[in-house]
C-alpha cells in the first residue's frame, strides 16, 4: 500500500486539539478577530478585476509558522460576510486543518485526484464556528507518495476550474516554500498569495528565498501576515519589516501584543 495515515492519540494530542481550538474562529480575542477582518478587507480589495471567483494561496518561508490556523480564520472571516468559501487542505505531506478542527480523517483531495468513483460531494464538509458563518473544507486526504505530481495534474486543474463555478473564494493551504516545491507549483492556479510569518521563527534568509522563489514563477504576493507578535522583541522585525515588505501592497503595521493575532 502506498498510502499512509497519520495516528493521533493520547492525552497530549487532545490537550494540543484544546489549545489550537482557542485560537479559532469565536475564541479569539478582540484584538485576533479585529486583525483577521483588517485581513479579509484588503484581500477584498487587492484584485480590481470582476473575476467572479479568487483562488489565494496561503503559504509560510518554514514550519510552524502558524499558516494552516491563517488559512482557518481567514476563511472563517471572509464567511461572516456572506461570501461561499472553500478552503483546501493542500499540504499534502503534513496535512493538519482537519485535526486543528477536531474533525476526523475523511475522503479527500488526493482520493479525488486518483481514484475516478470519488466525487465532489464525497469530500467536502461543512465547518460552522457560529451561526453566521460556515464554510466548506476538502481536507487532504490519504497521504500520497507523490505530492507534486498531484498538484501539478491536470485533474487539479479541472478540481479548481470546477470549484470557482460555486464558490466566491478558494483558499489553498500549501507547505512552506523553502521546505517542498509545492507551493510555487500551485502558484499557476492561484490569484495571489499570502505569505505568514512568525516572529522568532523564520529568519532573513528564508524570507528571502520565500520572495525570490514566488517572484521567479510570477507569482502575485497580495501580503504578508506577521504571527505571534512581541512587542519585546519587535526591534528587528520592525526594521526588517520597513526595509523588506513595505513596497508590498498588504504589508500593514500594528501591533497586537498576543501570540494568536497576526500583525498584518
């Protein structure tokens, strides 16, 4: 068998489970939800065409930076204001939303991807944080031995040509950029990426490479989420903030003194 399951248990999983959870949608502070709305507005507003669906990619420079409970609380953000969401489990190699969500492993993209008796409505599933918002997830399904390959077929093609009829946004969780080839191979399906980092997590030099690698494949870099912001620590990543992200449009300063609010 070529495909492997990842096993969770014990009572550090669920203890894990119960602190990713309070990061999430409702549970977050005002500060945290405040920030994700700033976020939802400028993605709004980052695209001047009339396309009716944006595909946006939601990548980091390395793990651990916090990307995948982006992805989960800006699409929970962009659903209170009405819009159809569908958010994409794609890292394929360490898939994670689903288990951060407390849901249990189901059918999902990569079986989609090879196996022709899977449908559309056999891997998607409702997630609702509150009563005016609810979105729709494709988790990633069984992990495969070649992740790439999937995401560069022409069956993901057609997946995503098919999900913009429905949907109002796609947002595609992708591995970090300078670990996997994943992300600037996905690049070619999206509008735009947000790019998240973490204070004493990434370094200039990966940031570095992040930018270089997304700009060489043309890829449109709608922003940049800072996570867990200190303000005792913010010296270097202030001034590394004016000196490397401020000529990109989503780059916006704040400063929100807690580990669950991005600095946008």
């Amino acid at each position: 068998m070529w495909w492997k399951k990842k096993k969770t248990s014990g009572k550090g999983s669920e203890f894990d489970l119960i602190n990713e959870q309070k990061k999430i949608g409702t549970n977050l502070n005002f500060q945290a939800t405040e920030a994700y709305k700033l976020l939802r507005t400028n993605l709004e507003f980052s695209f001047a065409d009339e396309k009716k669906c944006r595909v946006i990619g939601i990548t980091s420079a390395v793990s651990a930076e916090g990307k995948s409970l982006t992805a989960i609380n800006v699409a929970y953000a962009i659903a209170t204001n009405e819009k159809k969401v569908l958010l994409i489990e794609s890292d394929f190699r360490k898939p994670t939303i689903a288990a951060k969500l407390g849901m249990k492993q189901n059918v999902g993209l990569t079986d989609l991807l090879v196996d022709p008796h899977v449908l559309l409505s056999d891997m998607l599933a409702k997630v609702e944080l509150s009563q005016n918002s609810q979105f729709d997830l494709a988790q990633a399904g069984r992990v495969p031995p070649n992740p790439a390959e999937l995401l560069d077929s022409n069956k993901m093609k057609v997946f995503l040509e098919s999900c913009a009829e429905i949907y109002d946004y796609i947002l595609i969780d992708l591995p970090p950029v300078t670990i996997v080839a994943d992300a600037v191979i996905a690049s070619k399906y999206i509008d735009g990426m947000v790019v998240v980092v973490r204070q004493d997590r990434s370094d200039q030099k990966s940031l570095t490479e992040t930018i270089r690698q997304l700009k060489f494949s043309n890829t449109k870099i709608l922003g940049f989420v800072f996570n867990g912001y200190n303000h005792e620590k913010s010296g270097y990543y202030k001034k590394y903030a004016h000196n490397d992200y401020k000529r990109y449009k989503g780059y916006y300063e704040a400063e929100y003194e807690n580990n669950n609010a991005p600095l946008i």
